[in-house]
C-alpha cells in the first residue's frame, strides 16, 4: 500500500470529525439523540473508522442504506444501534435479527412480510416507520386524503407480531433551502409529520420510543424540529452551505502530487479532444488524479488544483488516470510536490459547484483505489485501501 500513498490519497481528519461531533451536539443539547450518517462509506470517508469514533463519542445510533452496510459495521465491530434507511428483502430478516439491525418500514405490505420473517426465525424485528411527508419518494403517504388510510395502516404495522416499532421519522426535501417557499414547504411537512405522530399515538395509546426529521439542513437552522434525535450527513464531514457558519470543518482533504512537468511553446493542444490549446509558452504539469479515481470529467478546464503557491488551473479534458495542470505563472512549483484537490484550502463545496452538482457527489466519487489515511492528534493512526489484493 506504501507505494500507493505518493499517487492521489485522502487524509481523513478524525480530530474534524470529533470537532464537528461536539460543535452539532451543543447546538442541539442535552436530551436530543444523535444518528450519525455513515451511508456511500461514511460519504466516503471511511464506514468503520467514522462510526467506531462515534461510538467512543456516544453517538446514539448510525444510519446506513443497505443491509450490506449495516453487516460491513457490525463485522468491524461496532456494537451500537444501526437503522438501514432504505429496503431489505425480507429474506433477509434473519440476518437483520441475528446481527440486531433496525430496519425501516415504509408500507404495510413491507411490515407483514417482515412480521412473518421475524415469526418464522423466532425472533423480534426493531423497526422505525418511514411517514412521505413530501419527499414523493419511501413512506406511508399522510397528505390530503391519504392521512387518515396512513394512520390507520400505521397503526397495523405496528400491532404485527414480530416487531418492535421502537422509532418514526420523514425526510425533509428542502430543509436546506432559504427561500421563503422552500421554508414554508418544510414547515408543511414537519407539520404533517408531528399530526401523523399525534394521530397514531392517540390510536396506539401508546408513544414512539424515537421521533426524528431533523436532517443536515434542520439541523443546522430549524431546531423546533429536532424532536427525540439529529441525522446529520453532510455536516457531520464539515462540508456543504452551513459547515462554515457552524465553525465546522472538513474532515476530508483529497491530495495528490506532481509527477511531470513539461514545457511548450503556444499553439499547443493537450490531451483527448484537443479542447485546449496553448495560446503562450506553457509550462504544464501532469498529475496522477483522473476520473477513474473520482474526478468528475465535467470540470476539464473548468477548475484549479491548489499548491503551495497558489492555484492551478486544470486544462485539457480529465483523463482516466491522469490529469494537466497549469503553472506557468507558479514558477517556485516543482516536480513532486503536493497538490491539493480539495479540503481547508480548496473548498470540495466550491468544487463540485463548479461541476455542477453537489459536495455528496464530490466526496462519494472518490474511487475505492484512492488510499484513506486516519489521522488523530495529529497522527497518523491507520490505513485503509479497498482493493483487493
């Protein structure tokens, strides 16, 4: 792996994370739980390394999307609560009581083939329901005339033998958005949401252990919505419109070094497509960072890459394994230095708005070849590559 580390490499910031941790946890307070996101591979900072520090922190739960995920954990030894956020086949159920996962259920059909698994392996399924307040998307659907069908099949999903409704939560689509009609629309939803949970409760005679909605964007401006428990995502890695005004940081920095520098005269094209073409002499650098290791072909010529001097512009079309850089006007730059894709000095946030998309792109697109190294108190405490050798 050593030989690997002077290509394109991910330094994973633990003390930012833990940083972060604390900063979220303040703001919300005491009696409010914590899930900390840890889908796509922590969003692509490292699963197991990310969720066994919010272990050691006391975080309450950890959110994943597949049962995949949630096994990958429990196998790297992580003992706390994990809800799967997205479908399992109920074949699966088994599996999912043996290794004490919680599961969401989005509809009554999903909810009795789960209570028959959970019978038949003779055990007990914890589950949290999932209420569409809005997203159009996973959940019982409470708006108009499908609130009081909901309520009512809520209620008999959770009257199934088998499993334990310990939790229900939704999911807010433009919590953060500041615009006054994406602000009110969450506000719709949150109140759909607390009457869905007023309506089962007085039906059930009985209250939900967790009520949560509260994701990046309500955490960081909505606090009425923090309900039982927090599931921060992008803002639990430090990035994303509010990390700054919180006083978050990054946790991930993305680097690579310079392996050649070459010089030509104008009128030069460089790489496929010749999209680029010298107009002086140009003294261009290549460096091992391409899409195959996630960088988004979209920003050929449309970015910088930063050095210690200073900013690079990336020109000519990303190649597969390689990409050129521009430093004519950085003459103090040499073959071998460092270069830094994204992290404190340049933003992931303003990169991937540069491509056109999202910071959760960015981050997650960071291919399994690119080497994560953990760092706390400021060493280096643990490796980690995903190929297979």
């Amino acid at each position: 792996m050593r030989s690997t580390l002077k290509r394109t490499w991910a330094q994973i910031d633990l003390d930012a994370l833990e940083h972060n941790y604390k900063t979220i946890r303040q703001k919300t307070g005491q009696g409010v739980g914590f899930l900390g996101v840890v889908k796509a591979d922590a969003y692509g900072h490292g699963a197991i390394q990310v969720s066994g520090l919010l272990q050691e922190l006391g975080a309450d739960y950890l959110g994943v999307s597949s049962i995949d995920e949630a096994a990958e954990l429990r196998y790297g030894g992580i003992t706390m609560p994990i809800l799967i956020l997205g479908y399992t086949p109920a074949d699966q159920v088994g599996q999912l009581i043996d290794l004490r996962i919680t599961q969401t259920v989005t509809d009554f059909d999903a909810a009795s083939e789960y209570s028959r698994a959970a019978a038949a392996h003779g055990g007990t399924l914890r589950v949290h329901i999932k209420a569409d307040t809005g997203m159009s998307r996973l959940g019982f659907r409470g708006a108009g005339d499908a609130f009081d069908e909901s309520v009512e099949q809520i209620c008999r999903a959770c009257s199934l033998p088998g499993l334990d409704c310990e939790g229900i939560f939704t999911h807010f689509a433009v919590s953060d958005e500041s615009d006054e009609e994406s602000q009110e629309y969450t506000q719709r939803q949150f109140e759909l949401f607390t009457s869905c949970i007023a309506a089962v409760e007085e039906k059930r005679g009985r209250k939900f252990a967790l009520r949560h909605c509260a994701n990046t964007g309500a955490t960081a401006c909505l606090p009425e919505t923090y309900l039982d428990m927090v599931r921060p995502g992008l803002l639990l890695y430090g990035c994303g419109a509010f990390a700054k005004e919180m006083g978050l940081r990054p946790v991930m920095t993305l680097k690579t070094y310079i392996s050649t520098i070459k010089s030509y005269p104008a009128g030069t094209s460089v790489s496929y497509g010749r999209r680029f073409v010298t107009e002086r002499a140009t003294r261009m650098g290549v460096v091992p960072y391409g899409y195959a290791d996630g960088f988004l072909r979209c920003l050929s010529d449309n970015c910088a890459l930063m050095t210690a001097d200073g900013p690079a512009p990336v020109r000519g079309r990303i190649c597969m394994d390689m990409c050129m850089i521009d430093l004519t006007d950085l003459p103090g730059v040499k073959a071998g230095d460092e270069v830094e894709i994204f992290g404190s000095s340049n933003s992931a946030d303003d990169l991937a708005s540069a491509a056109g998309t999202i910071s959760y792109e960015l981050l997650t697109s960071v291919s399994k070849r690119v080497p994560r190294i953990y760092y706390r108190a400021g060493k280096e405490i643990a490796r980690e590559l995903l190929l297979r050798f």
